[in-house]
C-alpha cells in the first residue's frame, strides 16, 4: 500500500477545494488530479497539475497556419493530420506534471528523457524510507537466450524462492546498516550523503517530474513498448491511461500512428511492393540481414 | 489599437466562461487571461495558460529536501534562498503560455531563447496583415558612438521626419508589391513561401510562446536589462508585470537577486575589500581592463 | 560568387596548415574542411570542424552495451540496427561545425531547430552587406492550388519578369534606404539596431551553426525532403553531401530508414495486410480520411 | 588502480597513430588524449575527443560581431568580455567526449546536468564488475550539524571501522547474490534487468559524457565548488585541469568570473555602499534575513 494516512488526507484535501478558472480545464484529467495510481509493489504516479486540452493543440496548430486552416473541417482531423506528418510544436503546447514513486532502477532509466523537469528526493538532505521493490513471483524472469537485453521464462520453484529471498535480505540488511550507520546514537553518525551509498537500485526514490504532451509521447512510445523492461513499462501505462482521459483525440491519434504504426525501410518497401506482386520474397532475396527480416517477417510473415 | 472588434470579442467569450478546477490557481494570473497587453504600436502580449504558483515552487524544493525543509519558517524565505543559490528547478515547475503579436525583428532576436515552445504564424502557409512597426519620435535614436550595440541622442528635426517617411514608405511599398505578386487576377500568382520574402523586418508576426519560469526569468533577465534594445525590452517589461501577479514571491526575489543584483569577478572582489580597508584605488592599480573597470565604477564610484 | 578574394585567401591558408592529431579523424571530411559550397546566388556552407566518425558511434554504442555487443560481426551492422531502433545516443557522439551564408527567410525557418548551438552575425552590432536572394527564372514558382504551403507551376513570361523586377527594385531601394539612414554625413545618422527593420527578408545573413549527428540528422530527415520548400532543401541537400563524406556508414543507414522509409499507422498496416491477402481495399473500406488515403496511395498505388 | 593492462595497451594504441588534420587543434588537449586521469579508489576520466580551441571562440564571437569586433586588441580582452557579459553561444562552439567511469550515486547526481549526451554502460544488457567505492579514511565524515546537505569532522577510531566494514561486506554480499543470481549453473539464472536491482549506489559504472564548454563550465561551477559533495567534486577538479590545458584563456575568465566571483542582491550592494560611505551595518539593520547575512559575511566579515 503506497500510501500512507497522511498522504490520504492531503489527497482528499487537495481534491475539496475546486477553484473557479478562466483557463482550458480537461474534465477527465480533472479526475485524476492528485490521486494515486498505483504501480508495482510500493510506488504510483499521481497527476499534480495539467496545462491545455486537445483544444489547445488545435488553437496553437492555427495560430500557426491562419486562416488556411480552416478548411479542415474538425478538430480530430487537424490533430491526426499534425500527428501524421511529425509536426510537434502544437502538442509541445499541452504541459503534465505528474509525481511518481518509483525504484531507482527505474528512475536511472527514465531521467536519460532529458527534455522534462525534475525534482527528486534528496538523499543527500533527507534520508530515505525502507521500501524496496521485491517482483512478483510472475515477474521473475530468467534471462533470455535470445535477447542480451531481455527476458525469458518466468522462474519457478526453488530458484525463484532463492532469488526472491535473496533480494529481500539483501534489501533488509542494507537498509538496517544504512541506518546503523546514520544513528547519532552513542557515536557521531556518518553523513547522509555517504551513508546513501550503500542503498541497493530497488529502493523507491520519488520526484516530480514535468513535461510536454510532445515529449511525453515520445516516453510512452519507447517506455510502454512490448520491449522496454516491465518495470518502467507499467509506469508508462499507468500515465498513458491518465493522458487518454485528458487529451482524448490526441491519444488516439498517436496510437494509431505511433504505438500501432512501424516504420518501414526503403528495402522494406520494395520487398512489400514485391509481394503485392505477387512475387515470393525470402531473406536472400530481400536485401535485408537476418536480424532485419526477423523483424520485418515478425509484422509482415 | 492591436485588435480587432472579434478579438475583442473573443477575448471576452473566453473570459466568460470561468470553470472549476482542482489545479493550482493564480488569482492575480487569471485577471491578466486573454487579455491583450498593448506593446510598441501594433503589438501585445496575452497570457493564454499557466501552470502553478507560488505554492508549487516551494512544494517542487520540498520534495527534494523533504522533511528536512520543515525548519523553513515559510514559503517567503524559501524561495529566496532557492534563488540566492541558483537552484532551478523548483522554479521549473511553473509554466506560462503567451500570445505575441511583435516585429520579425524582435522575434529573431527573442528565438534564440531556445529552451521554450512555439507557434509562429506561417508566412509560407498563410499572407501576412499590412502591419509594421514605426518608432514613436522619442525612440527613434541615433547609433551610440561609444557603444557599437547602442543607441544615442534621440534623432530631430528633418532627420526623424526623413527617416520617418523612409521607413512608412519602404513598408508601404513592400507591402503593396507583395499584394502584387499573390495576386491571382489575372495571372497565376507567386507562391506564398516566395512573395513574403519581399517583406521588411519590421512587419508584424505572431507566435504562441511557452516557457517555465525558470528560463523566462532568465528571459527577463537579460531582456527586460537597460543595455536590451528597446523594442525587445517592451515585451519584456508587459510579461514582468504580469509574472509579478502570477508569482509575487518568486518575482520579488528575482528582482533582488537578478535584475538588481550584481556579480562581482575576484578582481572586483579584491579591490572593494581593499577600499573598505581604506585603500584609495584606480584602475592602474586594481588589475582589471579599463572596460571591466569603467563597468566597476558605473556601480560604485 | 559568393566569396571575395579575402575570403578564398583565408580558407587557401587555412587549409595550408594541416596539424598533428590522436583524434579521430574522418579522411571524407578532411577534404570539406573550411570550402565553401555554393548554394542558391550568394550563399553557401562551410565545414569548420568536426568531432568523430562512424567509428565513434560504434565505440559509444559498445560502451552502452559492454562485452554484449561484441557478437555483432561488424560496424556496419551495428550502426544499421542502431538506426533501425531509433537509438539517438550514439549519433550524438558525432558532432559538425558548420559556416552558413543565407537569405534571412531561410534562417527563420532554420532556427527553429533548436538543439544546436548557433552563433549569428548581429546586424545590430554591424552593417549588413548589400546581398539579396532573387530566384533563378526556374524557381519562380506560383502559388499551389492544391496545397496552401507548396508550389505550382513555374511563372511565365511578363508575369515572371514583373515579379523579379520587383524583388529586385525593392531590395535596392530598401537597401538605398538602409544606407541612407545610417549615414553619418551631414547628420547624425540612425542606430543600426534600428535601421536594418527596413530591410527584406531575402537579405543575405551568416552564422555559425553546430549541430551533433542525431539532431542534423532530424534536421536533414525534414529539410531534404520533398516537401521542404526548395530554397532550405538546397542547404539541406549541400550539407547532406558533406555528412555523407564524414560518415558513410551511418549516412547510408539513414538513407535506408529515415530518407528513403514510411511510417505506416495501424490503419495503413491492416490495409496493406488485406491487400496482401488479395482483398481490394479502397478509400471507403480503407477506415482513413480523404487525406490520409490520399497520401497512402501516392506510396502505396 | 583502475586501468587492466588491455585498457593500458588500448590507450597507448590509440596514442601512437597520430594523424593529419586541418581542424583547430589544442596542443594542451593532445597531451590528455585518451589518457586516464584517475579519481577516487576505482575511478578515471579520459578526454576521448574534442572540437575547438580558444580562437573557436574568438572566431565565433567575431562571426556575430562582424567587423565591430576588430577594435577589440587580443583574444584574451575579448574572451574576458564575454564571460563578463555572459555571453554563452561563442562557448557552445567548444565541445569535448570524456570517458568517466563513476560511482552510481555520482552518476544520479552527474546525469541531473541535461544539456550534454550520454552513452552508459548499460547493466540491462552486460554484466557488471566486481568494484565499489570504498571511501578512504580521511573521506569518511560525519553528519554536518549546521548543513542537512554537508559533512562535518572525519570519523574516528571504532564508528569508522564499523563503517568501513559494513560497506565492504555489504557491497561484497551484495555482488556474491548478483553473480548467484544470475548464474546459469544448475538453474536458469535471473535477467540481467531484474539482477542488478540488488547493487548498493557505491558500484562502478561508466559512461562516454559529451559537452559543449558553455554547459561545461556551468557544470564545473556547480560540481567544483567547495559545497558539492567530495565525490562529485574530484572529478570536476580533474577535469576542470583539463580544460585548463584545452583552453587556458577561457578558462582563466572562467575562474575570475565564476569561480573566484560572487553575486551580489540589491541589498547586499546596498550594504557594501553604506559600509564604504563609513556606516557600521548589522544584520538587523541590513535588511537579510539570519542566513542571507551569516553567507555575506562569510566574503565580507
């Protein structure tokens, strides 16, 4: 439970006082606001404050193209048509910032999206709670034999029971010496900022964390990917459900073109257009590399 | 007088229409909403969208420090100190969207503020208004003969009117023979991306502009600074105004940290010691340039 | 010609100096390095530096992936699957310094690209020299009637010399005016930062432009492409050949997956699936828009 | 010692095939070419390549100055007035490749620097080695009891031994469960993904960090100020030695502007105005807060 009493409260409070605006309101994203989604073992995202609606794609798109856009007959048009030919500026106009508790694995990963804001907890200042991520039994992946960077079957019986033991006491342990360490009690205390060092990448870190709808699509393209790791995938998820509420013909519009599209090669496209053909194409006689035809032939057969 | 009858009334729709939301509300902020803020002759700033106030900077930098910020007595004294130590994300958390009508002038030399989104109207897509900026008499000034990035005594009589006439007709004529070459009576009709090359520096364009509070105070900063060209320092002092009712705090303490703070090089350092000591010193005997040291004594004698 | 004798003489003597490196140093480049290749009347682009070359995108990208990697036979292979799954990072590894000579509408469209580091000559600091762009009789194109941000058909006869008479007799006389403004004599002459409004946007500019491999390569994916107007497309298309030179391994893979590819929405891939099975599909079964379609059928027949 | 002898031998390969070149060269830069420059127990920088020299700058400044700039003597008057007036694109015009190799927690706070490129030793995708940082005695220091965010005097006698005894053996357990983990002997062996969530903070990883001087020197004033942490702080030290040799003009205005500098608000001027007019100012009568004064009187008594 992620959680606490306090946390509550300050949710419920935050939510008993709407205020009147003059500005774009979403009314789905005004249902998510400060609530907590949760996410793995101990961690969420909650959505803090929201700018722009689908509206403001739109309003941005024509400030752009004048009068000339209004040909264009509505609105989901014009957003599908700016998706489709890669125009990002107008849904740069649209701004989330979104608080997420999330293992430091997770975080390294996600802080490498450089064009977003950030603040995080400091264990440098602070010290940190005892919350480790421990996978589900489901999520214990062995290695793959296939894919350096991915996994393979879920592992079972007395490995999985040793890994997760493992895992756990390592956890633990870190964690009581973390604050023997720290203790001022009968000694001086090491200094926080060392003292962090020896906290293992499963432990939860929190922050803030702002960006633009553009940007945040591009995150959720790479991060709610069959082939990002699981653990980043289901924060990814988790967001991209908030953005569906709150930018609705925005998000189907990059589902279709993006999360659902692929992008062909110029060999890809004459093996394609051969094939409609009628013409047999294999891997020698594709042009492609064995690695590429896997994954052409993996959409395409 | 910058708008027209329908953007008034525009304006007016979108400020009737007040809605409840659970986000973070500025009420000094929603005064300024839509509304046209007249800069130069022609041009205005809007505030079409924010995102934050106050109260989110100081809760960004308490998420970072956690509970070891609960000894700052207030919301006062720690936005001060997050700006007397160049901390910038906090101030991150804020997001402001303006709409500028302003000179092609201008806006080369405001594009280069790289880290915010835009919208520009398209000259390629769309036609231009006849629309240009003509200095008042006051502002129309001759070259600085000791600064080569300044300007001098206002220019008078026959001159001023001369340049004065120059500038309207060069403009007008621009305009008129761009008109000329669109035209598709009686002839095709050059293409839009071709005729506006003929147009001045001075012409009118507009842009949705989106930036956080950090990189626009670092904006205001450097435009809204006496050695900023007028016409840039404008649009620079209409956002100030406005950013002061958004965010009082932060505003006061940029003002006393930024834009009235100055930096000081060791040398500088050295030599104001020495003159609390007592020490008499010239720029002979203070080891800076005389550039550096006739910008010392502009600040103290 | 673009370049003065001062000019050519600088870079004879520039290129007269070859030094010692342990760089990495790309033997393609070396051949560009500091000559200017003309483009459009008074234009042109010119190597300054460079960092890299195909062999450093490997070597990063084998940072990334340690030992692992090792079981990709060769650097080409890396390089393409690199492309093929959108890895930015090891391009950014690669970095080019560019000298541009260009018309003041183009530099608008330019800077839009933000992640690159630009330094412009300031017509506010300086004065600008008396070159204009003026299209070749080929390039004076009408207005498209099927697209407002495209070109038709080439100009003709009376309507094609009135339209370069005007382009030209406007920017003399602007420039004339510039002139005579800023002149010192018998009065005290205009600020420059004031009197260069009155110019046109076909007036020549220069910067320098430095850019790493990943963002050049997004700039070139938009600005080589067809639908670029023609007068940024022929800078893209000079710089294209230069990077070419410097990483042939990289620049063919992009040529595969970016310049030469498709991105397919979820729409297109059901579509060419069915047709794939034999089933005929048109607009109506299709599930896209006119313009969706439109555009599919013009790949796709 | 942080170097195997095949990281040895690759170095000195790398440092015997000198090539030709007419790009700017650094005799200074050449001599740290590929050379590791170790810091703290496992940890080095390398320069791998770099772009640009102290007449880069100068170059690019006089690009955007035009002929203006000529009256201005030397390089040196002319790189000091761009620091001093914060002028940043000339310096984006240098650019720089190290190769770190760093603690983890060194990494989170590094990695928050976003406007540089990034390649990391990814621990998804290979293994990581068996080093950790183990601070030396004389690093291991307490919790500060004026600063959250600092440390205080060095541990002494029994606490530190216990310290350095957990850290070991709880990096060294750790790293035994990671290889048990993974282990494919008689099991099937975790992800390598999922495995390295049980590594503590203080693992060495390693990454190839690229950047422009601009962005590098804000970093060096952050990182290499005595109120960084000490870990983060050596290797902004050992690379600021770099860029001293790279670039020594640049770097000399560098240090009296920003290292030896400081900023002053409007109301610390307006004290040190007072005190040179003869008045005695206290805190109470300054107008600073407690800790606004106690920081200005640390530089000004």
């Amino acid at each position: 439970m992620p959680l606490t009493p306090d946390q509550i409260a300050e949710i419920e409070a935050a939510r008993s006082a709407p205020q009147m605006t003059l500005r774009a309101t979403s009314p789905g994203m005004e249902q998510h606001l400060y609530r907590a989604h949760p996410v793995l073992d101990h961690g969420f995202i909650r959505v803090i404050d929201y700018m722009g609606d689908d509206a403001a794609i739109v309003q941005a798109a024509r400030v752009s193209y004048g009068a000339g856009t209004k040909h264009v007959q509505n609105d989901d048009g014009l957003i599908r048509y700016l998706m489709r030919h890669w125009h990002s500026t107008p849904f740069e106009m649209c701004e989330v910032k979104l608080h997420v508790k999330l293992p430091v694995f997770v975080a390294r990963q996600w802080i490498r999206h450089r064009t977003a804001n950030v603040n995080e907890y400091s264990a440098r200042y602070s010290i940190l709670d005892r919350e480790f991520y421990i996978p589900a039994p489901e999520h214990l992946a062995a290695q793959s034999v296939v894919n350096n960077q991915g996994r393979g079957a879920v592992l079972q019986g007395e490995e999985a029971a040793r890994v997760l033991d493992l895992l756990k006491s390592d956890a633990n342990r870190a964690y009581d010496n973390y604050e023997a360490m720290l203790s001022q009690e009968g000694q001086q205390g090491l200094a926080r900022e060392l003292a962090r060092m020896n906290l293992p990448a499963n432990i939860y870190t929190q922050w803030y964390w702002k960006v633009d709808l553009h940007n945040l699509f591009h995150f959720l393209r790479l991060r709610a990917d069959p082939h990002a790791q699981y653990e980043i995938r289901v924060y990814a998820e988790a967001i991209a459900a908030c953005v569906k509420d709150w930018v609705p013909l925005a998000y189907a519009a990059f589902e279709d073109y993006r999360m659902g599209g692929v992008t062909l090669s110029s060999k890809a496209i004459d093996v394609l257009k051969r094939r409609l053909k009628g013409e047999a194409v294999s891997q020698e006689t594709s042009g492609m590399s064995k690695g590429e035809w896997r994954e052409f032939s993996d959409v395409w057969g």
